[in-house]
C-alpha cells in the first residue's frame, strides 16, 4: 500500500467523483484495512468483556454465598 495521510483519504472520499481511479484503489485499501483492524479490536474487546463479566460473576457469586451464611 501507498504511503497515504488521512487527509488525502478525506479528501478522496470528499470528492471521490473528481479523483482518479488510482486514488479510489488507494482510499479503497485504506479503508479496508483500517476496517480490519476496527474489527481485530472488536472482537479482543468483546472476548475481553465477555471474561471480565464471567470473573465478575464468579467473585459476585462467592461474595453472596459468604454474606448469606
């Protein structure tokens, strides 16, 4: 991939009419790997929230066994 600034993607995708196809293919692999990082993130973020509210649980659990005898 070219070395692009975000101001150049913007400014493609502002006036994406006008530009070149070359600077359609450039902000076209732009923005797909910035969506394949975003999903990368999503799904760490998810699996990370998903085994933080299972260990909440668990210890919530625990503290309301002690707490009811």
């Amino acid at each position: 991939m070219e070395k692009v600034t975000k101001e150049e993607i913007l400014e493609t995708v502002s006036k994406y009419k006008e530009k070149s196809n070359k600077d359609l293919e450039i902000a076209l692999e732009f923005i797909n790997t910035e969506f394949e990082k975003t999903k990368e993130n999503l799904i760490k973020l998810t699996d990370h929230l998903d085994k933080l509210e299972i260990t909440y649980n668990t210890i919530l659990k625990e503290y309301k066994n002690r707490n009811a005898r």
